[in-house]
C-alpha cells in the first residue's frame, strides 16, 4: 500500500511520471504554470477532442524537489457545473423500482459512478467524469439507486442491501467488459461489494470518501442509552451539513440491516488495483476509514492519497482534476495491461 499526502495546490503530483510520458506523446500542452503561481483558479481543467488517442489534454510533470509544475490546456470554461441537460433512461426491472441513468457508449475500460447517501447521478463529481470520459470515447454509466433522484421507489423502504443489488443490476445491465467504478462515500462501500460479486466486470476502483460501514460504526459509538432510544423511537437523526434540516433521517431498521454488509476487520476479497481519495478536512467520515479499507483489501496494489484541506464531498476544482488525473491513469494502465 501506498500513501500519499497532498497539499492544497499539489494535486497533479498523483501521476505516474511512466503516464506522464506515454501522455506526453499524444499531447501539445500549451505554456505551463506551476500550480501555486496560477492560483488554482487561473487554469481550468481542458480537454481536447480528436487528439491521438483522445487522450486527455491535461497532464502534469515533476519537476524541483517534491515540487508538481502542470502543463494544462487553456480551456473556455471552467469545470462542468452542476446540471441535468442530458436526457434520463430508465432500467426496468421486473421484481425492483426502476432505476434512472445517463448513458454514453464507448470503448473499455468503461466507468461507472456510484454516488453518495442522499445524493444522485447529477452531482458535480458525475457530471465531470462524464464530460471527461465522453471525451476520450469511454464508456460511463451514471445512475440514481433506488428511492434516490428519478428513480422509482421508496426512499424511507430502501436498505444497503437493496442499493448494493441496484450497483449490480446497472453492472450486469448496462455495461460490458471491464469497468472502473467510482464511488463516493456510500458510494465507496457499495463499490467493495461490487467487486466482491463481479470480480469479472470490476477491473479498479476508486473511491472517494469511501464510507464502508461508517453509518454502523458511528451507530456503534452512541452511548448505549442513545441507541436504545433510537431503537425504541425506530429513527435515527445522523448530523449532517449537507441539508436544510441538518439531519439525514434513517430508520432503526436500516442500520441493523446495514450490519450485514460491514466489511473492515476482515480480509477483503478484492484483488483489481484501488485508488482511495480521502480529505483530511472530512468532517463526515474520517480519512482513517480509507487507510483501513486499503489494510484489509486483498489487493497489494493500492494507493491511499490524502488532500491536506479536502472535505468531504471533495467537489472544489482542485479535487475535481485530481479525480479525473487518477481515473485517466487508471484507463492508461488497464489499456496497457491488457
């Protein structure tokens, strides 16, 4: 396993030097700024259509002691706001709610986003990876579980388990071949169950903020009396800043069902390589879940990388370019591998 700390501005130090230079063939960088110097927020994250490869026009090379300079393409815009242009499909399901994504078709290794607690395919993570995999003419699959943006179903009836079947259903039907799957936080949980049921579909991972078993252990920690109190009510108010309410509202009986689906202190069986994205600003899951995560995976090839002054939904641009630099990375080495 593999750690690596990175300051606010030091993003781009997370690529291969080895990716850099088969990048650098099938790219023209324009004038490079070290990454301090441009702000962070001079340079937007670019990339060009029709380049060899398709590769993506953003790349990063070291230079100077520990000291990242990138090269990135000058871009119209910034990073792909939040937005819902894109027409939704719908999976049906005969015996399950039917579940809503956005699909583009494209070559392997495909990618495939799992969004959060409370959260759906819309977010600015999901959008972005898309922009960025359309782009290089990869597949991507983002969705909505069940009970969760456009998809049919009961919210306050849905279960980890239930979400871990709907992961599966959109692996089994709506992609093909070997796929990158991208989880954030809840979304990083069902990713270790993904691959331990497909570990034929499931080439790599990424998580971000990955939560696996966070909601029970954080249960778990109440003071006996508080959970017999949220037994007796039946619900659970988890604190939370990412709402109006300033709780996420979950049901006794959703967290003893999520018992069934903890993971850490056990061997993982997974074994495909994993990236795990964690800020140490994360006031939701702590970044010490992720290094357990990459303590009890199977896999010997991990990376653990850890921005200084990321929180938890991981969404300023600066996160935002390291996700796509460390999912781009992934598409180089399993396209090399294979």
């Amino acid at each position: 396993m593999r750690t690596t700390a990175l300051p606010q501005r030091g993003a781009c130090s997370v690529l291969p030097r080895a990716a850099e230079e088969r990048r650098g063939r099938d790219v023209q960088p324009t004038r490079g700024r070290d990454m301090a110097a441009a702000g962070g927020g001079a340079w937007a994250l670019g990339w060009r259509r029709g380049l060899t490869r398709g590769r993506a026009a953003a790349r990063c090379a070291g230079s100077g002691a520990g000291r990242a300079s990138p090269l990135l393409l000058r871009a119209p815009g910034q990073l792909p706001a939040c937005r819902q242009k894109s027409s939704v499909s719908f999976l049906s399901r005969p015996d399950r709610p039917n579940l809503a994504y956005n699909k583009i078709k494209g070559k392997n290794p495909g990618v495939v986003f799992l969004p959060g607690l409370n959260s759906d395919m819309n977010g600015q993570k999901a959008v972005a990876l898309q922009d960025f995999c359309k782009s290089l003419g990869h597949a991507f699959v983002r969705f909505d579980y069940t009970g969760c943006g456009s998809s049919d179903g009961n919210l306050q009836e849905c279960t980890v388990g239930k979400w871990r079947k709907d992961v599966l259903s959109v692996l089994d039907e709506l992609t093909d071949g070997p796929q990158i799957l991208v989880g954030s936080s809840l979304g990083g949980w069902l990713m270790l169950h993904a691959a331990i049921a497909r570990p034929e579909k499931v080439a790599a991972l990424v998580g971000v903020a990955a939560a696996a078993d966070y909601l029970v252990t954080t249960f778990k920690q109440l003071p006996l009396e508080v959970q017999k109190e949220i037994e007796e009510k039946g619900e659970w108010k988890l604190p939370t800043k990412h709402n109006e309410e300033g709780f996420y509202c979950l049901s006794y009986e959703f967290i003893k069902e999520a018992e069934n689906h903890c993971l850490l202190s056990n061997p993982i069986p997974i074994t495909c390589p994993i990236k795990l994205i964690h800020g140490m600003k994360d006031e939701d899951v702590p970044w010490q879940v992720s290094m357990q995560i990459a303590d009890d995976v199977v896999s010997t090839d991990v990376d653990v990388i850890l921005r200084k002054v990321g929180q938890h939904r991981m969404n300023e641009k600066d996160d935002m370019k390291l996700l796509v630099y460390t999912v781009d990375d992934l598409i180089d080495k399993l396209t090399t591998l294979a």
